[in-house]
C-alpha cells in the first residue's frame, strides 16, 4: 500500500487532508537513530478519535508502522497496542531513503463500527471491516542510511603535503571530520610512489595507516566525549562495535589489527 | 575464503567509459593490468569462496538456480545495503566471474551490440541493474529474497522465482509483491505447489501476469503486511484460483 491522499476508499479512513472524519486527527511524532548496527524508531502515536481508540483498546485494530527501503527490496510492519512504542530493525537490511508510513490497521472483523465524527455524506449506516484494512492513515516521512560503514578506514585519513616540515617529520591533526596527516616532502613521494602498486599500498597499510589509526583509537579511548562528533570518530566507533569489540577492554593495537584484518599477513607476498 | 574486495569508484567509471576500447579484452582476455591499483579490500567478516564461485558454470544452458544457490554459498556475510553496490559487482564480473559472465551472457560479434550487452551485464547500475541485468547481482539478490520465504528450502524458492524468466519479472520487480515478505512467501509458496504439478499452470503467462496484476491491487486497499502470514496466504491462494 502507497500514501496517497486521492485514494479513495469505500468507508471513512481519518486521514490529515480529507474530511471523512470531522474534527479527528490522528499523527505520529518520531525519533530515529541509527548506528551501523541497529536503527530504533521511536514512534508516539497521537489519535483523536473515540471510536477507533475503542477499537485499538479492544484489540480490533493496532497502531502500525510501514518501514520500506526502496534501494534493498526490504520492508518491515510494525504494530503496537500502545500509542507509544520502539521499534528495531538491523541497518545492514537498509540503504538510502527509508519511509516511514503510520497506519491504524484492523486486526480482526468491526461488525457495526460508528462515530459521531464520520462525515455525514457516509449516511447513517454501520460499517464493516474486514482485517487489513485501515481505519487511520497518517503522513509518511523519511530517513537516511548513510554510507559511512562502507567507507575503508583509509577513506577518513587525508595525506597532506606540509612545506617545512623536514625529511623524516609527520603529524596528526584530529580537530575536524578527516584525520589530516602531515608529511614531509620525502615522505609525501614515498607515499606516492607507494600508493600506485599493491606492495606498496600494504607497507603504507602497515607502517603510515597503522599508526595513525592506532592513534586515532587511542585519543577516543580517552576522551571520546571531545571527538564523538566528527566523522573519523564515528566511522572508527561504529566498525569497532560491528566486531563486537569494547573499546576499553584492549590495548589499541589489538584493536586495529582486527579492525584492518591482520594487516601483517599482507606483507608476507611482499617478503 | 578470501575477503571480499571492490573496486574504486574512479575505476568503475573508467572500465564502463572505455567499454569500446576494451572490447577484446571482454571477449578474451582478463582485466588485471588494468584495475590493478583500484581494488579495495572491504573491512570486516565479508568473505568469498573462490572455490565455489569458479564452480559457476552454465554447461549450454542458463543454470540460473545451481549458479545462484552458489553465489549466496560463495558469498558469504554480504548485507543488502552491501549488495546495492555497484562497485562489489563491477570487481566480481572483472575479476573471479569474469569467465561466467562471459558464459551467460556470451559477447555478440557486433561492436556496437557487444558495448551496450557489456554495460547491462558487467555493470550494475540502479534496481534494474542489480535485480536483473548484472550477472552476479541478480542471482545474488533472488537468493536473498528467495531465503525469506518460510517453509521452502532455498533452492524449492528458487526454482519458484527463475523458472520461467517472465514470472521472475512479474514477481521480483514488482514492489508491492517483493519488498512485502509476507507476500512474496505466499506467491512463492503457491508457485512451487504448481511447479510440482504436471500442468505449471501458474506458470502459464497470462495466470502470472493477471494474478499479480489482481494482487497489486488488492494490496493498494488493504494493507496486507499487517495481516496474519495465513490470512495473506489464502488472500493470495484465491487471487490465483481466480486468475486460472
């Protein structure tokens, strides 16, 4: 089923911009957050209406929400008996823009359903639900997946040219979304010349990406409340705890061999 | 099992930019020397089995079913928001299934036939790309929809879905039907029973198309994934009864 306020149905759905019910409202207020493991919508459903809040009371119909993701095939109903309710689904099933669309669905058959809100066009007549039909139908809205786990950990760190630093100096800078690392001209060729064959790009992931990263994870062991916001901090945090990794329980080390899949082994065609 | 690697975007564009250029390459040799320096290596638990995947052969015919139930083997620990990468796809048809591509979807002779064959099956851009075009994808993401049928096994769903290629488009590329798992179980439950019968009638072209049609529409007044597994399937059952 599709949002769309010109459907026209052959009983009264309380919908934001049609009359079928006078002076009902029924809206939904949420709050979505995300990490690269888990999104949890908290949804709180906001119903004017006596007759259909009977019918929810009595456990003839739910309150409902339709999570759709276009880009991965995937949807998900959930329903509630409670006007507030949490909702959890896995990030991994989603990608780009997810809609949000709320519904107050018939769970079983209404024989004889009546409200004095009902327009008067309807007639004066009861009406029947059969189970899947809707008595509500709120405004859809939307989030965003972001791309941010799939980006390699390489992907948050810059290589910077720096004038005047000499032959064999480096430095790491972390106040901003890339962690910028500093280099020498010298070692700036290195990495270039590096950079463009399969060896060299594993010695730069052994010697330059390791150290930096190691860093980068020690610095938010520390004081995670004072980069928690930039991207490097959140892309590092979210794949760590993808592995299921507690961030204060190992030495960093350990935590950025796991992280870059025991990149030692990767020098062992080179050597 | 190796890690699942990808290849750079810049180099993605590249490959599909200089489809012409390459041509002989596609038709006989291998990419190698030319994406060397663009393959990626994805973090985390994503692994492939070269093994499984070089078993992928189409032996004169299509092989669509053994071929997918080998891709969802050989791939092991992809996610859907993964899967919708076109840079996975472009270094899997490159690389490691470069050999099946060309099996499946064998190159015409004709230059300007081969380049636009080339960019639909060794590329995978949009839903179209990877639902149906992309040589990998495809077979990837009908096992991944096929695995959420209950009470098949993956490959009795799949015979389901890749029998006849005009159902699998009817149903996979039909959003209500296979976005919905409670409906696209149902439809595929109710097609393996008819599969398993001497006639297929369910498989005959004008049931599909009118059944789902029916269905499509019955799902734009009733808000079918909020209902029982069971009322969707007998809602399902009677749409088919009617069409045949």
């Amino acid at each position: 089923m599709k949002f769309d306020s010109q459907s026209a149905f052959p009983y009264p759905v309380l919908r934001s911009d049609n009359d079928d019910y006078i002076g009902e409202e029924f809206s939904v207020l949420y709050e979505v957050s995300a990490t690269n493991e888990l999104v949890i919508i908290n949804a709180s459903f906001n119903l004017t209406c006596s007759g259909i809040l009977e019918q929810i009371d009595n456990e003839y119909a739910i309150y409902g929400l339709l999570v759709t993701s276009n880009e991965t095939f995937e949807q998900q109903f959930f329903e509630s008996k409670e006007s507030t309710a949490e909702f959890r689904m896995s990030s991994q099933l989603l990608r780009g823009r997810i809609s949000i669309e709320p519904y107050i669905v018939v769970k079983k058959i209404i024989e004889n359903y009546e409200s004095l809100s009902i327009n008067n066009e309807f007639g004066s007549g009861l009406f029947l639900f059969e189970p899947g039909e809707i008595l509500a139908q709120g405004v859809p809205s939307s989030f965003s997946i972001s791309r941010d786990f799939f980006k390699p950990l390489q992907s948050i760190v810059k290589i910077n040219l720096k004038e005047g630093l000499v032959k064999g100096e480096w430095s790491i800078k972390l106040e901003q979304d890339h962690i910028i690392v500093d280099v020498s001209q010298h070692i700036h060729n290195t990495y270039t010349r590096a950079k463009n064959s399969k060896s060299g790009q594993n010695i730069m992931l052994n010697s330059i990406w390791f150290s930096v990263i190691v860093h980068a994870v020690e610095v938010l062991k520390k004081s995670s409340d004072i980069y928690g916001e930039y991207v490097w901090a959140n892309v590092i945090t979210a794949k760590i705890n993808n592995l299921g990794v507690d961030l204060d329980s190992q030495d960093s080390y350990k935590i950025v061999t796991t992280l870059l899949n025991d990149p030692l082994l990767r020098l062992g065609d080179i050597f | 099992m190796v890690t699942l690697s990808y290849l750079k975007q810049e180099a993605v564009d590249t490959l599909r930019d200089g489809i012409e250029v390459n041509l002989e390459v596609y038709r006989s040799g291998n990419f190698e020397h030319l994406i060397e320096s663009s393959v990626v290596t994805l973090n985390g638990d994503i692994l492939i089995d070269e093994f499984l995947l070089n078993g992928m052969h189409c032996n004169g015919g299509e092989r669509d079913i053994e071929n997918s139930l080998l891709v969802s083997q050989g791939i092991e620990g992809l996610t859907p928001y993964l899967a919708r990468d076109e840079r996975i796809w472009t270094y899997l048809t490159h690389t490691i299934l470069l050999n099946y591509t060309r099996e499946r979807w064998p190159i015409p002779e004709d230059d300007t036939k081969a380049v636009s064959y080339i960019s639909s099956h060794f590329f995978s851009k949009g839903i179209r790309g990877v639902m149906r075009t992309n040589s990998v994808a495809r077979l990837w993401w009908a096992a991944h929809l096929s695995n959420k049928v209950e009470g098949l096994s993956l490959k009795d769903s799949l015979v389901a879905l890749l029998y006849r290629q005009d159902i699998r488009g009817a149903i996979a590329e039909r959003p209500t039907i296979s976005r919905s798992s409670v409906i696209f179980s149902s439809v595929i439950r109710i097609m393996n029973d008819s599969y398993k019968t001497e006639e297929r009638e369910l498989f005959n072209r004008k049931v599909s198309r009118g059944s789902m049609k029916e269905l499509n529409f019955i799902a734009g007044a009733r808000l079918l994934q909020g209902m029982q597994e069971k009322e969707v399937f007998n809602i399902v059952k009677e749409v088919f009864d009617r069409n045949h």
